[in-house]
C-alpha cells in the first residue's frame, strides 16, 4: 500500500495572494494529479503529469500553475487567488492513464479572505 | 455542457433497502467507468469500476448495471448500511486518455 499525503490541510490567504500547496506519493506511481472540488460540482482536473518534468493542463488550469521536480511530488500554485477560488483542492496519483485506479489524497482546503 | 451526469443530488434509503445511484453520460467514446465513495474530510476512494465490454459488474453488496445503448449507468447498493452514507461520485474515461471527468456527486443517506 501506500499513501498520499497533501500539506497545508488548511490553507487560508489573502485575495491576490500567490499560494503553493504541496503533494507527496510514495506510491511510486508515475502519473499525478490536481483536482479542484466545490461543492455540488464534482471534480475537475486542474493539472496532471505522466512522469518527472512533465506537466498536462486540464480543463481548469488557467490561474494555476503546477511542477513535478521528482517523481513522488506534485507541487500547485494558485497564482493569484481570488475570492470565488473556496474549495477543496486534491492531488491524486496512478500507475497509469486513467482507466486504471487513481489513488487521492485528502485534500487541502483553501479559504481566501 | 456536463459530460457526466449524476441525476440525484441526494439520496435517503432506510438500512437494509437497496440504493440506487443512477448516471449517464454524453461521449460514446468513454469506455471505463469507476465509481467513487467519499466520507467527509476524506478523498475519494475507488469502490467498484466497470468496462463498457461488459453490462453487470459485482462486488459484494455493490453492483454497477450498465448500458452502453442508452449510455447510462447505475450503481445498487444492497442491504444499505448506515456506514455507507457518503457521497458516490461515478466518473468516466476512455482509452489513451489520462482524464477522468466525474459526475457531481450524490450524497446517500442510509437511515438506520
């Protein structure tokens, strides 16, 4: 088994704030990804990378940003946070594409004020 | 325009009912079907998938029923216990593809 753990579990900044949350797996899986959760609205898919250095935008990715320096993180930026961006954000990892189990983590929830 | 479709938000069935989360979906193209079970404060969980070669997926208490014609899905729950109250995600994808486009959710309720 393993696990995938996600710091800060609270995050609260300032609108306009530049903010980082952070991603570790040691699944050893090669792909990871962000998702963003509101509520009533499902997931959806911010960024993904398939290995090391490589970096894939989803459907939500403007106003983020994301980096994979090593294979068991996944780093994601929120450039500059806005009011309506109160959500759970949750990183997730798999061996493979997306027809096999995808593994998440327990979120980080934003708060910005 | 959502891809995936949960058409209840929520869900209440009295323990020991069978629940039924019903789901549909726009691309013929999605070919892989998991569902997902959340609890509060936690991550999604994988609980049972389906591929769409298949129409009957089972495991334990869970089955997924699928029709690939009318391009729906749902997933029973038997003998519903109140441990199963969380919120079902089903979620699609299909072959050569790393996203996975989930449905809005619906939260059960199994009263006891």
């Amino acid at each position: 088994g393993g696990i995938i753990t996600q710091t800060p579990k609270f995050l609260i900044g300032q609108e306009g704030q530049k903010l980082t949350l952070k991603c570790q797996q040691n699944f050893n899986h090669d792909t990871m990804y962000w998702y963003r959760q509101d509520s009533g609205k499902g997931l959806r898919l911010i960024y993904y990378s398939i290995t090391e250095n490589d970096l894939q935008k989803g459907d939500l990715s403007e106003g983020y940003d994301a980096s994979r320096e090593k294979k068991s993180s996944f780093s994601l930026t929120v450039t500059s946070a806005q009011k309506n961006e109160m959500a759970v954000f949750l990183c997730a990892s798999s061996i493979g594409q997306s027809n096999t189990e995808v593994f998440f983590g327990k979120g980080t929830r934003l708060t910005v004020v | 325009q959502q891809q995936v479709r949960q058409s209840s938000q929520s869900l209440t069935v009295w323990e020991g009912e069978t629940a039924i989360l019903n789901c549909s979906y726009e691309n013929s193209a999605f070919d892989y079907f998991p569902w997902y079970q959340q609890f509060p404060g936690e991550g999604p969980a994988l609980l049972i998938a389906i591929r769409s070669v298949s129409d009957k997926k089972e495991d334990g208490r869970f089955t997924i029923f699928f029709n690939k014609r009318e391009k729906n899905l749902s997933l029973h729950i038997k003998d519903s216990q109140p441990g199963d109250s969380a919120t079902y995600f089903c979620a699609a994808s299909m072959t050569g593809s790393w996203q996975l486009i989930f449905g809005s959710g619906t939260q059960l309720t199994v009263m006891p």
